[in-house]
C-alpha cells in the first residue's frame, strides 16, 4: 500500500470529513478514520489548510519524529508523493552520528580532530552506538514509564560484549575476555574507551534506567575487586560480571551521607572470631532492591570497615521512591544480626576509608562523563526545537533571547566535556597511586562545575520548550525528565559544596611554602 505513487493534486481531492488524506514529509496518510481518534481531537485535522494538503510544518510544530514510527500510525500511510523524497528524518536512536551542530562531542564531528582518540576508538563508539540504539534504548524508555528493573535480556546482551566488565575501567579483570566482539584488546582497553561507553549509555535519557542498568556494580564490585580476597573474588566476580547477580554499594545512612565516620551500622566479631554480626540501615542504595551482594559500610573496633555482605536472613530491602524512576531500584536497605564470615572483609579491618578512597576518583569520573553528555542532549533537543518551531510567525531560534540561553548551554557543554578529556587523558597516563594524589581535587572541581551547569541548562531548556517542558509526554518529555532528575547529579558521589572544599583543599597542600605576592 505504502509504494503507491500520489501527485500532490491527486492528495488534494481527499479533502473531506469523510475522505480525509493529508501529507506529512512527502508521506501520504489516511486519516479518515483515524480522526475521532486523534489526542488533540478530530477539529484539528480539519482546520484550514490541512485537509488534503501538506501538514508537515503543523505536525512537527506539536510531535515528535518517532510518532511516524509507532506501527498504529504506520498503518494510516497509503502511498508516497510522486517525484519526492522525505527531507525529514530522526537525529537520535538510529545508529548514525548526528549533524545537528554540538550534538555530538568534537571529536566525532565531521572535520574536526582530537588528539585523544584513535581510530580504534572511533571503531568502538560505533560499535557501543549500535548496541545501544539496539538493545538497549527501547528497553530505558519502556521501564522508565512501568518502573520495573532492566530487563535480564538486556543485562545478558551486554553481558555478551563485556560491557558490565568494561564499566570496570582498565585492569587486570579484562584479561582473557574478548570485548566489544574483539574490536579492542583487553591490554589495549583505557578510560577513553570506558569514557564512550558511559556517554552512549546516558544518550537514552532516561536516568533512573541509567541508574538501574547495573551503576550499583560500576561502584559496589571494584571494592572486592581491588581489596577481596582470591577465594572471594573467583566466588563473586565472575557471576556479577556475567550478569547473573547483581551487587550494590551500601556506604549512605540517613545520619551518614557524606559524613562516612558518622555511619551507625555497626559490625561485632563472634567469641569465635570467624563472623561479623551486622546491624543497621541504609538509605538511598542504588540498585539495592534487587540486588544479591551488598559491600557494605561498617563502623568496627578498629573504625571504618567495609565487609561484603551476601542477600541472605536478616537482608530487608524496600524500595525508595524518588523523583525518578524505581528501575533504578533505589532501596532502604536493613541489616538485622546479619552473621558474615570475616573472610568477605575487603581491605584490613579498620582500613575501610582506603577501600572508599579508591573508588571514589574513578566514581566521580563516571559521573562527569554522564553529566556531560546528558547536557549535550538537552542541547540536540533545543537545537531541533528552536529551529522547527515557530512563534510569532518566525521560529524561535531567530529570538535574541533564546539565541543567548543556546549560547550558555553551548559554552558549559564543551568546556565540560574539555576538561574531561584532560583529565582523562591524565588517568590514562598516570599510575593508580598518582591519580589519587593528583586527581582527586581536579575531579571534584569537575564534577561541582559539571553538575552547577546543568542545573543551569536544565532551567533554561524548560523556558525554551515553554509548557512542553514540563510535560512528561511529547515534544519535551526529555526535557521535562531532565530537569525532574538533574538534582541527583549533585548529590551522589559527595555533594557539591563537599566537593568544591576537597579540592580547594588539595589545592592548598600543594602551595610552596614560600609563595608570595
């Protein structure tokens, strides 16, 4: 039905309320039927100028792309106008790089080059790009709306590639593992090539999915990782890495965020000496309600320890509702005479702010790697609106005042991402000692600067969609879910005033002794 050829004057015959044809991107659709059934009611398909006529401008006024794409709509086209071809198309979710202007980081504009990125990389962020737009973008936009925890298949097909191992980062973990289906080499692996996987990962949009699809892994397994023991690590690593269990990080308490010396779980050594008895709670614990490992924060005799703790009796979790979707299976997580064998205690007994500290850096990392291409998102989408929508009878981009807030959404977009790209530059060059003395306060600075930003960007897109961008459906809903979840940003992973101190902090411990004005 859909290769049948029409002239525009053929189209323009069905012009009645009970022959009704319009035109949308040189496709041709029968709306007759379909009118009582319209959301915005069946008057505006038979308001002046659009019966039978061409409705492209009117339908991308008030939809999306992707409603073109939805099989019940699909089924309305008839045919296609003779001698044309559609102009429009869809910028996001088709594999392809985008050639809307800052939609994309610089290095994969075309024309532009970087000194970071090989070719190698270039070959793995295609291949990451097609994955996700694949796999595992129609499953974020699904549960994002039901809240139900990522679908398994989606956990296997990414279990497949390695992409739970390569969220790791570099190391020994990758060794033997064929990435990606063997386009990079385990020894070849850096943070360049993780640092596209966390971007790909967050162009979906949909933040609590993004939180859901194994983030309590990124920060709950490195602490066994790097501080368990052979016999724990062989027992737990290759399962959670797999896909098969998932773990979390369970540090948060409702006296103890940032504050860890504050917590109040409290861990007790039997008579015996072979157990910790755990008692206590713990708040906001992304992917906890689902989650079979927690590596939790524990206050000992000796101080701070941390002790993997395995779902068993005692482990209650209940889900915490937030301001974004439960598929992140954020929970309250409570710890009731839990008995553990000593033996899952990461890291030396008391030494529990090391095993911290040394995820810390690369946690932080991650996060500015998100924050930075979900801004960039929020600029594809105003770029897009502001050029297909019309105000006052020109579209809005030819107003200064919206010009200006692109501009500011522009400049913190590339100066973030920028500066994230020295910085992990510097990761890939220096040893894991090094980063953590000379990192620390850059990536703290990054991530407050990064996430003050987008609170930035995320009130000034709302103004820019107007009423859409506070909707959760439609032309704005990414909007809209943006400016809903960017308050996480600033929270998790040390708030921001906490971060801004520590590396002023760092700052000061490196000013020569002798320095003056």
């Amino acid at each position: 039905m859909a290769s049948k050829t029409f002239t525009r004057e053929e189209v323009a015959a069905h012009n009645t309320e009970g022959d009704l044809w319009i035109i949308i991107d040189s496709k041709v659709y029968d709306v007759t039927r379909f009118r009582g059934m319209h959301p915005g009611g069946a008057s505006v398909l038979l308001e002046e100028g659009i019966p039978g006529q061409d409705a492209t401008e009117a339908f991308f006024s008030l939809h999306r792309y992707e409603v073109l794409e939805r099989p019940q709509y699909k089924r309305l086209q008839v045919g296609v106008l003779k001698g044309e071809e559609p102009q429009c198309y869809a910028t996001s979710n088709n594999g392809e790089i985008s050639n809307v202007p800052y939609a994309e980081p610089s290095w994969l504009a075309e024309g532009y080059h970087s000194p970071y990125y090989t070719d190698n990389h270039r070959r793995f962020q295609k291949a990451v790009r097609k994955f996700v737009d694949e796999y595992i973008y129609p499953d974020a936009q699904a549960r994002e709306l039901d809240g139900k925890r990522p679908s398994q298949s989606v956990i296997d097909k990414m279990a497949e590639v390695e992409l739970h191992a390569m969220r790791m980062g570099p190391g020994k973990h990758l060794k033997g593992r064929t990435l990606m289906g063997g386009i990079v080499k385990p020894e070849e692996f850096d943070y360049f090539h993780e640092l596209i996987i966390t971007q790909e990962l967050c162009r979906c949009g949909a933040r609590g999915y993004g939180d859901g699809i194994n983030s309590g892994c990124v920060i709950g397994l490195p602490p066994v990782l790097n501080f368990g023991s052979p016999e724990l690590q062989a027992r737990i690593v290759p399962e959670v890495l797999a896909g098969k269990k998932f773990i979390c990080l369970a540090v948060s308490e409702a006296h103890a965020g940032s504050d860890v010396f504050g917590l109040q779980t409290t861990a007790t050594k039997t008579e015996d000496g072979k157990h910790w008895i755990i008692n206590g709670t713990k708040k906001w614990i992304t992917n906890g309600t689902f989650s079979d490992y927690f590596t939790v924060g524990c206050k000992t005799e000796d101080g701070f320890t941390v002790i993997l703790v395995e779902r068993q009796e005692g482990v209650e979790t209940k889900p915490i509702k937030t301001a974004y979707s439960s598929a992140a299976g954020t929970a309250y997580v409570t710890l009731d005479n839990v008995k553990v064998p000593v033996e899952n205690t990461l890291g030396e007994e008391g030494g529990g702010i090391f095993v911290m500290l040394s995820n810390f850096n690369h946690e932080r990392w991650v996060m500015c790697c998100t924050s930075a291409r979900s801004q960039r998102l929020v600029v594809d989408e105003c770029m897009k609106w502001t050029h297909q929508r019309k105000a006052f009878g020109k579209p809005l981009n030819s107003q200064a005042v919206v010009r200006a807030k692109l501009a500011g959404m522009i400049a913190r977009t590339e100066s973030i991402q920028n500066w994230l790209e020295n910085i992990t530059y510097q990761m890939c060059n220096m040893s894991y000692r090094e980063q953590a003395n000379k990192l620390a306060g850059p990536i703290a600075f990054l991530k407050m600067y990064s996430t003050r930003c987008s609170q930035i960007t995320a009130t000034d897109s709302v103004q820019i969609f107007g009423g859409r961008g506070i909707t959760q459906t439609g032309m704005g809903r990414f909007i809209e879910h943006y400016h809903r979840t960017v308050p996480f940003d600033a929270l998790l992973g040390g708030a921001e005033d906490v971060l801004a101190d520590l590396g002023v902090r760092q700052a000061m411990r490196g000013m020569p002794k002798n320095a003056r004005l």
